[in-house]
C-alpha cells in the first residue's frame, strides 16, 4: 500500500516473510500465478521485488490495478 505495507491473502506480512508464504500456498499448483494489487502511488521498485519472487520460482505474476 502507500505506506509500503506487504499483504499476503489480506494480512499485513513483512517482506521478509513474503518469499517464503508465497511459495508455500503455491507449491502444489499446477500453474503457479501471484496476483499483484498495488496502489497507485507504490513505487514501482516495490512491484518489481514482489514479481522478482514470482519470476525466481518461474510463477506467473499478475498486475491488478484499480479501475479509474
């Protein structure tokens, strides 16, 4: 969020334990897919550390943004 908060499955989850919770609930997928929801004024530094988990594990990595 803009205070820079992670969330996994809607609690708030330090960064550091982000990695290890997404592999976890992926682990028996057969197409493993991480859905992104960012708000507007997240930097886009923050969107990339989360798709870089998603692109080490070879999962799909989903950008879900507001509607306007």
């Amino acid at each position: 969020d803009k205070n820079l908060t992670f969330y996994f499955n809607s609690k708030v989850t330090p960064f550091s334990q982000l990695e290890s919770k997404i592999v976890a609930a992926l682990k028996n997928s057969e197409e493993p897919c991480v859905s992104i929801e960012a708000e507007k004024s997240v930097p886009i530094e923050q969107v990339v550390r989360v798709m870089n988990i998603a692109k080490t594990y070879g999962y799909k990595a989903i950008l879900a943004t507001e509607p306007e």
